[in-house]
C-alpha cells in the first residue's frame, strides 16, 4: 500500500512521515583545501534509514583514501546497509569530483 501511495504521495503518507523533501547541502568546490577527497554520493532512504550522512561521508573519503574505486565504495555503503538492517530499497552512486 505505501508504494503506490508514495508515489502518488497525498495526505495518507504524508500523516505517517513518508515526505518526498530531499536533502540537499551546496557547498562551493573552490573554496574546498582539499579536494582529493570529494565525491558525490546519491543514495536512496533505504541506505540513510540506518546510517546517518556523517557515516557515510567517513566511509567514502576512507574508502577513496585506501584507492577503492567509486564503484567498489557504492557497493560497499549498500552492503553495510543491509548488514545494519535496512528493509529499504538500496541504491548508491557515487562519483569522484577530481581537481
């Protein structure tokens, strides 16, 4: 029932929290010191229900840092996911920014 009416979205989902309100954060590329380490993340609820943007963020630039591919860092994030518990859809691309 909350599948159709998520992508409907009306007053019935949105009285039980389902909102279709993204998270958003801009940030200026050429103020950044060290870009070496940015990346774009773009992942779906099933992944940000159990792990906070923080988490994330500290296991791609970890991840970059050892010299895992952007690929390999995206299946990672949703194998972690599915370890901590997300009944979710799990979808993650990630996307190196480079100099």
């Amino acid at each position: 029932q909350y599948a159709l009416c998520r992508s409907l979205e009306g007053s019935y989902v949105t009285s039980k929290g389902i909102v279709s309100d993204p998270d958003v954060t801009t940030l200026k590329l050429a103020n950044l010191q060290d870009r070496q380490n940015c990346a774009l993340v773009l992942a779906c609820d099933g992944v940000f229900e159990v792990m906070s943007n923080e988490e994330v963020g500290r296991e791609v630039v970890r991840m970059r840092g050892e010299g895992y591919k952007a690929g390999d860092v995206a299946k990672n994030l949703c194998g972690q996911a599915l370890k901590k518990g997300s009944y979710d859809n799990l979808s993650v691309v990630v996307v190196y920014l480079d100099k």
